[in-house]
C-alpha cells in the first residue's frame, strides 16, 4: 500500500523567528538571527555567536500551564510550541484537557540531536555529584530521555498513534519528516508531526568548540558570523530552536479540505559507513550522491526536475563538496545547478533541529514563489566559483518554484534527502 | 505560624501542580490532592521538597507516603514544626 502524503501545517521556531508568517518574512529579508552570546565570552568559547529563539518564554506561559513548564527545558519549549503550531496551523484545535478523546489516527516522530543537556548541566550532575540525588525531584528524567519532546506533545495533543523521537545527528529533523511520511504511505497513520528540535546550551555547544569547527572569526559581527559557501567561512554557529510539519495523507487532507502547501514526493536515508573519505564528522562523497539519488527515484523524479536546492551547507570545508556533490547527482555541469542556498547562513547550524526548520524554510519558499538568500557569501568560495550563479545574494522571485529538494548531513557519516512539490489544484 | 497559615502556604505549594482549578477554589482541608486536584503522582515528591524548603523541615519518605489530604499535609508539617 502507497499512498500520497502532504504537508498541511506549519510550526517553527527559529532564531529569527518564532511564527511561520515571521520566518517567511526573515527569510526572505535575509535577516540573520544570530547574536552575541555573553556567557560564551565568560566562559572563554573560541566561538561567542549563536542562534537562540527570542521571548520564547512569552509564548510558553500562554501555551502550558504551570505544572507542565516545571519541566520543559529550552528543547521541551521550542519543539512542543512549534508541533502546536503546525497542529493548529492545519486546522486542528489544541484539544482540552478533561476530553477524552484520543486520536488514535495521529502520532509524532519529532527528534533531536544532543538534547536536554542544559537540564543535565545545571542539575543532574551538580546535585548527584554533591549527593543531593534526593533534591532533584521528578522532573529530571522527563526533559534528559531522548523521547522527552515527543511523551510531552503526545499528551498536550492526546496522540495515538506512533510517538517517538529518532536521532540522527544533524540529519535528524530530515529524517523524522521520511519516517512519519512513511507511515503514512503505509497506511499506519492519517496525520504525523514531524521535524526536530535542539535546546540552546552552551553544554550542547561545548564539545563543538573544543572540536574548533565552531566560526571564530566574527564574534563581534554576529550577523556576518555563519558563512556558507564563502572563502571566509571559518566553521559554523550554533543554532536552536524546532521546525515541524504536519503530515497527511492526501486522502485524509482532502475529505477535510484541508489546505495543501505541498507533496512529500519521496526521499532516502543512507550512511556512508565512514569509508571512501567517510569519517565520524566528514560524509563519504559516494555515500551523499547515492542517498540525493535515491531520493529522486523514489519521488518519480529526474534532476531536471528540481527547481531548487536547500542544502545542508554548514559554513565549513564540506561546502565545496558538498556543492559538487550536487552537482554530480543531478548530472548537471555548473552553470546549470538549480539555484542553491542555505538557511543556515541566517539562523546557524539547529543541529537536530536543522533538518525540521530548515523543511520548513523548503515550503515556505515553495509556497511564497521564492528562493531566499544565502547571505554571507559574498566571497564565494574558489571552489565554488563555477557554481556561483546559482547562489542567490537576495531574495529571488521564482512564480516557476514547483520542486525542491533539501538534505542533511550528520556525524557518524548519516545523510537524509527529500523532496517537496508544491500543491496545485491540478495534481488532484 | 497559625493554623490556617500553614493551610494558606500548603495550598500556595501545590497551587501549580493543580490540574483542576475548579477544585482548587474550594478546596478544604478533606480536599484529596490527588483525586480531587488532580496532581500527577509523580510530582508529589516535588511537593515535598519545597514544604521542606518553605518550612524548613525533614519529611521522611513513609510520613510523606501517608499524605492524601490538603489536611494531612498541615497535620504533618505542624507536627515538625512543633
């Protein structure tokens, strides 16, 4: 059984936006939502930017009540806001608590990369190291289990169907949206949230700096900080927030005349096995091309069919590779590689949520008729010079837009590939 | 600290943990905390810690596996603070 999945809602929360209307207009503002973080300087980070959602906490307190804020982390926050957003934004009400009513039909695959460290941070090990394990109270194991998100959503939304959250390094949030949409065309749900989130912590970072593929170069210019695709790119910034779709199958949407932003066309998920140049950290080039290829077969489609890349494009030496890697598997020489840009230019690396916000940034540019800016590569980079026509400086109306195709890279060689097409009347 | 001080500041503890506001408005010292505010189990043992922290008090776990009413819980903290 294979049916047509669709996305009918939207939710994000993004460093320089916390609305789906709000990152459309970032997005096509080029607006970066990096800042200078003051504890990164105090505790002597050789990066000091990064991408952290702004007045989250005023949106919590209308979203959750008290007893469920107590344990909610940064990841908790953003992911449960963004999943009620799209929930709502496909025409669903947040059902109350006293009804009974589970929906059965429904479920989440919604993951994250490193996940609750700041709760583990500030009290797991300072209270078990001082033999305070007794003080902790109940809330700990809640916001530092993997599945913590996801237990959370499902009892805000009274999900029944699949609840779970998948990791998968950086290709998290792309390969949730494949996991949900695979159940769909299963036919083992109706409606799927699907996406990712990563909470901001200087203890998720950490690791990252000491590891120096964090951008040193540009603490005091914030904005200009993350730069794919340029000579200058010095590594990336660190980002956080959550991006997530809602799923459902085309046959659902359209006995509820829903309204239809896009098709899930299809995609593929891979590992390179950390062989032919493949590492913990760098991607096996064979690995990326086979898994851009498998998505394309499995979404009925041929490269010239894609209109657009969102690539995972992270301001470090994988750019160049990655650019060519692009090229290859759509077998196109360089003056010809669809318009390609980067998120992560405007909003930072989101980690294990990148793959969740940066799908939505994919149907928000399929659905306004635009390719946003790659900002910050003003001096592409050599290697990608013959590429660099593609790469849009400004926002670039394209009414055209119908296919484009996003992927993500992630430590332990894992890469993630889909494809969206924007809904029109006459693919019923 | 009077009687119905100590009342007023239990029921300020567990005034976030509530599920039921309805309850919560005429609530009693018979008021079952579970049942009838609907507070989630797990979380009693948060309420524990902060009426250790508000009264500055010990409560062994078995006296506080024995509260199920807002009563019990002033009974129990008087007998502390005594």
């Amino acid at each position: 059984m294979t049916r047509r999945v669709v996305v009918t809602g939207l939710g994000v929360v993004a460093p320089n936006a916390n609305s789906v209307s709000g990152f459309a207009q970032a997005l096509r503002e080029g607006r970066s939502g990096l800042r200078f973080i003051p504890k990164l300087q105090e505790l002597e980070f050789g990066c000091r930017v990064a991408g952290v959602p702004q007045d989250v906490d005023a949106i919590a307190a209308r979203y959750f009540d008290a007893d469920e804020l107590l344990a909610m982390n940064s990841n908790h926050r953003y992911g449960c806001i963004a999943a009620l957003d799209a929930w709502t934004d496909a025409g669903f009400a947040r059902p109350e608590r006293s009804d009974p009513h589970v929906y059965w039909e429904a479920g989440a695959v919604l993951g994250t990369g490193v996940g609750g460290l700041d709760t583990a941070g500030e009290r797991l090990v300072p209270y078990t190291d001082s033999g305070r394990v007794r003080r902790l109270g109940s809330t700990i194991v809640e916001q530092i289990m993997n599945s913590g998100v996801t237990a959370r959503l499902s009892g805000l939304l009274a999900l029944g169907n699949q609840v779970t959250s998948n990791s998968s390094a950086c290709s998290t949030g792309t390969e949730a949206i494949l996991e949900g949409a695979q159940r769909i065309r299963m036919g083992l749900a109706e409606r799927m949230l699907c996406g990712g989130s990563e909470g901001s912590s200087h203890y998720v970072w950490a690791g990252f700096d000491a590891m120096r593929v964090l951008c040193r170069n540009f603490n005091d210019a914030p904005e200009r900080a993350s730069r794919p695709m340029s000579a200058s790119a010095g590594g990336f910034i660190p980002g956080s927030g959550a991006g997530v779709l809602h799923l459902e199958s085309l046959q659902s949407a359209q006995a509820r005349c829903a309204r239809i932003y896009a098709e899930v066309l299809g995609g593929a998920v891979n590992c390179g096995g950390h062989r032919g140049g493949g590492s913990m950290t760098a991607p096996n080039p064979d690995g990326v091309q086979r898994c851009i290829r498998a998505a394309l077969h499995d979404s009925g489609l041929v490269p010239a069919d894609i209109d657009a890349i969102n690539g995972h494009l992270t301001a470090t030496g994988a750019d160049p590779k990655e650019v060519g890697a692009w090229a290859r598997a759509l077998e196109c020489t360089p003056e010809r590689l669809p318009p390609i840009t980067s998120t992560k230019s405007m909003i930072g690396h989101c980690l294990g949520a990148a793959g969740g916000v940066e799908c939505v940034a994919s149907i928000l540019m399929l659905d306004g008729g635009f390719v946003h800016p790659s900002i910050n590569c003003e001096d592409v980079h050599p290697e990608i010079a013959p590429y660099a026509a593609s790469i849009p400086h400004e926002v670039r109306a394209m009414p055209q837009l119908r296919t484009i195709i996003k992927a993500g890279f992630g430590f332990g060689d894992v890469n993630a590939c889909v494809a969206f097409r924007k809904w029109s009347t006459t693919d019923h | 600290m009077t009687h119905q001080e100590v009342f007023q500041k239990v029921v300020g503890v567990l005034k976030p943990y509530v599920k039921n506001e309805a309850a919560l408005s005429n609530v009693s010292e018979a008021t079952n905390i579970l049942d009838d505010l609907k507070v989630n189990s797990a979380r009693l043992v948060d309420v524990v810690l902060e009426f250790e922290d508000l009264f500055e008090i010990q409560i062994a776990d078995a006296d506080a596996d024995k509260v199920d009413t807002v009563g019990d819980a002033v009974s129990l903290i008087e007998a502390k603070l005594s």
